[in-house]
C-alpha cells in the first residue's frame, strides 16, 4: 500500500506541473527560474559573511566567545611554531664537497621514503627537522671518527690478507671435495668443508650461521646495529626505545640486508668483474678456451641458444648484394662456434670432465711434436717446472736440484770473483761455504739428498774446495756427469710423457704441420730462431736488401700480398703501409743465432705533390713490440688493434712466419686510419717516423724497462738462479731441496692465514707482500713448487729494488690517500645518489634476469678475466696455470654463501679499524663462537688433552 500511495503522489505531482506550465506558458518557467536564483543568492550571501565574521573572531585573540576554555587558545599557541622551522648550521664532516652531496641523498631519501607516509598524517615539518638533525649528528660522528683512522695497514695489510685467507680456504675445501664434483650436494659438500677449515684457521671461531640461516644472519645484524647505535646516536635518542627499534629494523631490512645480497650475488659480482675489465681483453682465443673447458651444461647451452637466434638473423640477411662476404664470413663464425658448443656438451654428457686440466685435445694424437733440447727446458720457466714435477714423480729431483744449485753458485761465484766490490777482494770464505753446503748435501755420504754417482767424478773434489786453487768451476766435472744422468735417464722419457704433450700446448707449439728439422731454437727477445734447413734459409751477402747492415745476411721468401686495408688512395695527401715480405737475418755478433725481419712497402704522397713516394723499410717483431709499448704509454685510452702476442719458442717455418706477418699487417693497417689519426692526437706523427725510411730506433718506455726486468731474467736460467741464491743468505739448501711443498713444516703454514707464512721483508714491503699473496694462493705456488715460488720471489724482489726501489711503496700510500680523501669520499657519495636516483628520480627496481642470461654472463665474465692476464705472466707462470689460477678465483664467487662471509668478514675489519678502543673483536668471537663446528672443536680438543712438549729439559748442573 506503501509504494503503491508515493507511486500515485509522484503522478499528482507531475500532473500539477503539467497543468501549471500549460496554463502559464513561457510565464511559468520564468517565475520558476526566478525563484531558483533567489534562494541561491541569499545562501551565498549568508556563507561569505559567517567566513568573514568567522576570520575576524579569530583574528582578535582578547575576544573571546562567553564560556570559551583558555586551553584552546594554549594549544593553539603550542601549534603555532610547529609551522616555522628556523634555520640551523647544516655543515656534517667538515668539507663541503661531501656535505653538498649527503644533503642531496638526504632531501632525496626524505622526499621517497619520508614524505610519502609522513603526509597522510601532519602537514608539520617538524618531525623532518628532527630526522635531519639526527642524521646529522651520526654523520658528525662518524667523521670525527673517521678522520683519527690510519687506512693505510687494513688496506694494505689486513684486506689483502682476508683475500689472501679466504681463497686459502676455499682453496682447501676444493681440494677436499675433488672426488665429489659430480653429485648433486657438491655445493654444500664444499661450504661444509669450507666452514670446517675456518674453524682451523680462525682459532674456533666459525662464520657459519651468519652464512647459512636468514635468521641468525637477521639477529647478528640485528645485534651489531644496536652496537653501532649506540656509538653514533646521541643519547637522548638512543634512550628512546621506539625510536631506536625504529632505526634498528630500517637499518637492518633496508640497508644492511639487501646491500649485503646484492653483493654477494654471484651474478651480480659476475657483471661487475665483467665491466671493471677491459673491452680489449675479450678476444677469440680466450673465448673459445672457455667454452672448450666449460664443466658447466647450462653455460653451454645458454651459449649455443643465443648463437642460433644470431645464426637465424644473419642468414635472414644473406641474400646476395655487396654484404654477402662479410655476412658468409659471419655465419660459418657462427657455425664454428654452435659445433664447438655442440662437441663440449657431447663430451660432458658421456663422461664427468676434469676440472683442472683441459679437455684431452686432438693434439694428444699428433705423430710429429717439436723437440726441446734439455737446454730449452733448463732454460725456460714452464718447462723446467714441468720436468721438476716430472723428475719428482721418477724419484730423480736430486739430480736436477743438484745441477740447479751447481748452475746458481757458478753464477754466484762468477760475479763475485769477476765484479767484487770495489776496493775488496773476493770474499772466498762465503763461497767455499756454500760449495761445502752443496757438497754435504748432495756429495757426501750423510747428505740429506744424496745423488748416486761414480766416485771417481767425486774424487778430489773435496781438496779443491778446501784448496787454495778454489774456483768457480770446482763443480763442472760431477755437473756435466749429472747432465748426462738427467739426459738418459729422464729427458728422453720425459719426451715420450703426456707431461711433455701438455707442456707443448701451454708454450703455444702444438702446430700439427710443424716437424722438427733439428733446428736449435735460441730464446731471446725477439723472433729469434737458428739457421737450418727450414724455410727462409740464409743466402749470400749479395742478396742484402736496401735498409739492411752489410753485415748482415739475408734471404727474403716473396710471399702473396694482401690488399691493403688501411689509409684511402683517395685524395690530395694519404700514407699506406704493407708487409710484402718475410725473411731471416743472420746475428753478425752472434753465431748460430738469427731473428726474422718484415718488409714493410710504405706509400705516401703529400699535398700539392703529383708523385707517389714508395719505400721499403725492415722491421723486426721487437720493433712493432717497442712500438706496441709506447703506444700504450702515451695513448692508455686507445681501443686499438692488439699486437699478435710473443711466442715462448720462435721457429722459422713458413706457416708461421705467414701468419705473423698477416697479423703484423693488420696492425699496422689498423693503425693507419685516417678516422684513428683524427681522434688520437699524436698518433699520425709516431707513425709516420716508425715507417720512416732506416732502422727504427728503440724507444724503451717506462713499461718496457719494467718488464724486461721480469723477462729477461727468465731468458737465463742459470743468471735467475744466481739472483735466488745471493737473495738467501742462509745457503743454498733453501733455495732447493729435495722436498716438495706441503710436506713436513709446510702443511702447518696452509692451515693458518696467508700473513704467518711471510717473511718479515715481505711483510714489510707493500708491492712484495701483495704480489706473494697472488702467487701463493691465486696460483697455488706455495702449495704446488717452492722451487718456483723462491725463484719468483726473488725475481719480484729484484724487481721491485731495480726499478721502484721506495718509491712504489710511497705511491700505494699516496693512492690510497688519494682514494680516502674528501674528494673521493664525494664521489662516492655522488655514485650512489645516481645510481639510486638517476636524473634525480627514484629508480626503477631492477629486473630479474633469466637465467640463460646469467649463464652467458659466467662466459663473458671468465673469459675477460682470462684474457685480463698479461702477456708477462703467461710466459713467467704458463697458461695453464694462469687458467687454472683465474677459474679458482672466478669459481669462489659462484658461491653465494662464501661471498657472504668474505663481506662479513671485511665489514669487521672495517669495524674494528675504525673503534679500535671498543672490543669489537671480542664482540665477533662471542657472535661466531656459537656454531656447532666451534663447540665440536673445542670439546675435541679438551679431549685430546693440553699438547706434549716433545723438547728435552737441559740438565741442572750442581
């Protein structure tokens, strides 16, 4: 009844309004809209006047409403001030450099983070003062602090030794775990191992927790932010306990946490490495040397994914026109590169490969495989250390330490009679001193080392050390004898061993078209080979070329040219260059002895010149290698062309020489440019005076002199051994024994830090003490060859005194100064606000990669490592080495949970350098001593009882 009585009023009352507006018309609507306006009018009327009345009331503080409370108004007068922020000093460290930037982070951080929820709740910026203020204060701090601090000792000292000491560990734990490669839990095998080996080195205390479970890791964070609040807050504020549990977990979960993530992401550290390394360190040959000793299935597939989508692309292209060389080239590259993927993965699918050596190459099938004299492998750094192991494995080192020792104290002996000091005699004492170390150790019937041999090679060798007629060569008569031992017995089957094979591959002389001619290959600084039957023979004097000393001779072989790719002929001025030619050049000082030689045919022409200059001018490989030098020198920045590296052993053949000489070629025409010379000042006259008519004269830079410091020292081995042995005072045994390393004494120094098992001039020598923490532990000397590692050190340590003396040491001080200063200190800061705030906007969070992506980023990342490694240190150290060395390093940040420790690791270290008066190192024992490993240590050792002092009390005499 309801609804049916409003439906009828709602009719009634449109009717009315009907009759209403067809009675009154037009009139009608009218009144109508009159109406309306009025009743507006008068509520708009009435509103403005209550607002003014409204304001004016309030305007006038002494007149107060009847019955109004005082309160309001006291209230009112506390809000006031809230809405006027009176300015304050806002200087933090003290240089304005770093206080502009901090500012910036700051405004930025309270704009994003602050503001936005701050509000939605008050219009007051009060509480933003505060924030600032605090803010500011905890900078005041720190810098205080921070400027009381020496970097000097943890920069150099103590992060090095943490490197050094966590690859050491992992190290270890690899080496545990070789047999487990192939299971599933190999990952967690190796972190077991790891955190078993910390609790050894680090004296019971193990980081395992902080490491492995999200919530001790949470609560130690948690722990040491309290700490640091409360050396760095001021009081009033770390009083307040809200306040403080506020910044706590924001610092915690929104700085600490994900930062520590992040840069323990593998993936991560892969990108950076990748991006630190230079763009000239990815090329062909280390590229595909880790693709053929990837272990990794996904690496290759990820691989061999992204190289058919290129394929598809370029084929899509390849419809004939002028491109079509360049895109058939490409394409046969790329198919190249999907079979090379293709015959890794069928090899990792039909048997586990060996980590740590390469894949068994066809060069293992090789008939004919060059020939070393003994000579060459004395001679050469990589292999003498191969035929050290492999005489080690024969029970014959004795015989080849012997005649090493023999060759250092001839050297020794040599320049000390030849070259005394001036105004001094020849100090006989010292040397019969170390004759007589050498003969009790290897000669005499109670020697440690003895080497079996006829005694009539021995007989009066005694008398003539003791003798007035002591000489250097006291000792030719037992070494030649032990030179033949070594021949027969272990040179010949060292020939026949797959040691030697390998050996081969490492010095780059595995070419399956090189047969031996008994050719005798000299090893010097440049492409030196001996004269034989090979090609390029030397010819008579008559076929001396134009720009060659008549005293040398030569035979140049004309070999095909190439068409030149460099300068355009085109145009009013223009300079060409081409290697026409090869050839060998005899040595007229020295016999036996020649280098190969290039002719290069330069073009030039000048403006406002219609003719055509051309010449020929020779050029050695060293030539190019001075000019690669300089070029580095006073160009750092030039992307150019790389120079084709030095080879270990120069060898004459034809297809050897060919493809020096097209690489020569294609840099110099590289190098040619006329786009290159406008963007490198300076360039277009360097080579304008190395293609000069005449010979080139050397231009030893800088880097040059340092290197042939290193270098040449290895070009002789008996010289090298010298330097060792002057370098030991303590005689020749411990320059070499008949130990290996990780024997006896030896496995007590692996098991402690990387710091105890350096000398105390190490230690003290800042570039030394590096560089032996990179030998030792990125390439495995210590644990590996002790030989080679004392012969290393001493050549560093010849190094370092030669060329820098003090001054590398006061040029690492200064560089870290440099890298702590204000300065920098503000371009750190300005690194992080543009990274979190490009162009002043808060970015973007980071798209998670696929994981094919990530697999393509471990190759890239490995293989410009590997070709990071200078040319120097191959041949010092040999490239399997250098490969195994880089692996082990990129392969211990594969390890998510391991790059966690090292950065807990370094966050204390910080820590504790920057309060040295606080016990922050009894703080972390405490945190790490919770661990279940350290509790089973302990109760391990308990059980063992106090150690046994195995030395014998001296009797009392009465």
């Amino acid at each position: 009844m309801d609804l049916q009585g409003s439906g009828s009023l709602h009719w009634w009352l449109l009717l009315a309004a009907a009759l209403f507006f067809f009675s009154f018309g037009q009139f009608g609507i009218l009144i109508t809209l009159y109406g309306v306006c009025f009743l507006a009018g008068v509520l708009v009327i009435m509103g403005y006047y209550g607002q003014v009345l409204s304001r004016s009331v309030l305007d006038q503080p002494t007149r107060q409403c009847p019955g109004s409370s005082s309160g309001i108004q006291s209230v009112r007068a506390a809000m006031e001030p809230a809405t006027r922020v009176k300015n304050f000093d806002k200087r933090m460290t003290g240089a304005s450099v770093i206080d502009d930037a901090l500012k910036e982070v700051l405004e930025c951080t309270v704009r994003d983070y602050i503001k936005p929820w701050y509000r939605q709740l008050s219009d007051h910026d009060a509480f933003l003062v505060d924030i600032w203020q605090c803010f500011q204060k905890v900078v005041i701090t720190f810098a205080s602090r921070s400027k009381d601090v020496d970097w000097m000792p943890y920069f150099t000292q103590r992060l090095v030794d943490d490197f050094g000491s966590h690859l050491r560990l992992y190290r270890r734990a690899a080496e545990k775990v070789r047999a487990h490669r192939t299971d599933e839990q190999y990952c967690q095998l190796l972190e077991e191992a790891f955190f078993d080996a910390e609790v050894e080195m680090e004296d019971n205390m193990c980081r395992d927790l902080v490491c492995t479970d999200p919530q001790h890791e949470r609560q130690y964070l948690q722990d040491l932010s309290e700490v640091l609040l409360y050396l760095l807050l001021p009081k009033s504020d770390f009083q307040s306990k809200p306040f403080r549990y506020i910044v706590r977990e924001v610092f915690v979960n929104g700085i600490l946490a994900p930062t520590i993530d992040l840069l323990s992401d593998p993936d991560y550290i892969n990108q950076y490495v990748a991006w630190l390394c230079y763009e000239t360190s990815f090329t062909r040959e280390t590229y595909l040397t880790v693709i053929h000793s990837s272990d990794l299935p996904e690496e290759l597939e990820a691989v061999r994914d992204k190289v058919e989508e290129d394929i598809a692309r370029w084929r899509s292209k390849d419809t004939g026109g002028s491109e079509d060389t360049a895109i058939k080239q490409n394409l046969n590259s790329l198919i190249f590169l999907r079979d090379t993927c293709n015959t890794r993965l069928k090899r990792l699918q039909e048997g586990a490969a060996d980590l740590e050596t390469l894949e068994e190459p066809d060069y293992l099938r090789y008939q004919s495989l060059y020939v070393m004299t003994l000579d060459d492998i004395l001679n050469n750094n990589s292999a003498l250390q191969a035929f050290i192991e492999f005489t080690k494995e024969r029970g014959g080192q004795q015989y080849l330490f012997f005649y090493l020792n023999v060759e250092g104290f001839q050297a020794a002996a040599a320049q000390q009679m030849q070259h005394p000091a001036e105004g001094a005699e020849p100090d006989l004492t010292a040397l019969r001193r170390a004759a007589m170390i050498i003969f009790d150790q290897y000669l005499s019937d109670k020697g440690i080392s003895r080497i079996r041999i006829e005694p009539e090679f021995t007989k009066g060798l005694l008398q003539k050390i003791k003798g007035n007629m002591f000489a250097e060569d006291v000792f030719d008569v037992v070494q030649a004898r032990v030179y033949q031992i070594l021949h027969i017995n272990f040179y010949e089957e060292f020939l026949q061993s797959p040691t030697y094979v390998k050996l081969l591959n490492d010095l780059g002389l595995l070419n399956p078209n090189q047969h031996q001619d008994g050719d005798a290959i000299s090893l010097d600084d440049d492409l030196s080979a001996a004269s034989g039957s090979g090609a390029g023979s030397v010819g008579s004097a008559d076929e001396v070329p134009e720009g060659i000393d008549d005293g040398d001779t030569t035979s140049l072989d004309s070999l095909s040219s190439i068409t030149s790719g460099g300068s355009s002929n085109t145009g009013d001025a223009y300079i060409t260059a081409q290697i026409t030619q090869t050839g060998i050049v005899k040595e007229p000082d020295k016999p036996g002895k020649s280098y190969a030689v290039f002719a290069v045919t330069v073009k030039k022409k000048v403006p406002y010149s219609e003719e055509e200059e051309i010449w020929d001018v020779y050029r050695r490989y060293s030539d190019f290698h001075d000019l690669n030098m300089i070029l580095i020198e006073k160009f750092p920045d030039l992307q150019g062309p790389i120079l084709p590296g030095k080879t270990m052993l120069k060898n004459i053949g034809k297809d050897f020489l060919d493809k020096r000489r097209r690489a020569l070629d294609h840099y110099l025409r590289s190098l040619l440019k006329p786009d290159l010379w406008l963007r490198v000042a300076g360039l277009e006259e360097l080579m304008t005076q190395f293609l000069a008519p005449g010979l080139w004269e050397k231009h030893k830079s800088e880097f040059s002199r340092k290197m042939d410091t290193i270098v040449n020292p290895l070009r002789n081995a008996s010289k090298n051994v010298g330097q060792a042995v002057k370098s030991v005072p303590d005689g020749f045994g411990k320059v070499f024994n008949s130990k290996g390393a990780g024997e006896d004494g030896d496995n007590d120094s692996l098991a402690g830090k990387v710091c105890a098992g350096l000398d105390l001039e190490a230690a003290d020598n800042i570039p030394l003490r590096i560089m032996l923490l990179l030998l030792d532990e990125v390439f495995d000397l210590r644990h590996k060859n002790m030989w080679l590692r004392r012969r290393m050190v001493a050549i560093l340590r010849q190094l370092i005194k030669a060329t820098f003396g003090d001054m590398i040491n006061r040029k690492i001080v200064d560089h870290v100064n440099f890298m702590t200063s204000s300065e920098q200190m503000a371009e750190y800061v300005r690194a992080f606000r543009n990274s979190f705030w490009p162009n002043g906007v808060l970015a973007e969070t980071r798209a998670a990669r696929d994981e094919p992506t990530k697999m393509r980023t471990r190759v890239l990342c490995k293989a410009k490592m590997f070709g990071s490694v200078p040319d120097e240190m191959r041949t010092m150290m040999g490239t399997d080495s250098i490969r195994l060395g880089t692996y082990r390093v990129f392969n211990m940040f594969q390890h998510k949970r391991l790059n966690k420790r090292f950065l807990f690791v370094f966050l204390e270290g910080v820590l504790e350098t920057l309060f040295p008066e606080n016990k922050f190192r009894s703080l972390f024992r405490k945190q790490h001593s919770r661990s279940q490993r350290v509790k089973d240590a302990i109760s391990r050792q308990e059980k063992a009882g106090p150690p046994v002092n195995n030395l014998r009390k001296r009797p009392t005499r009465r």
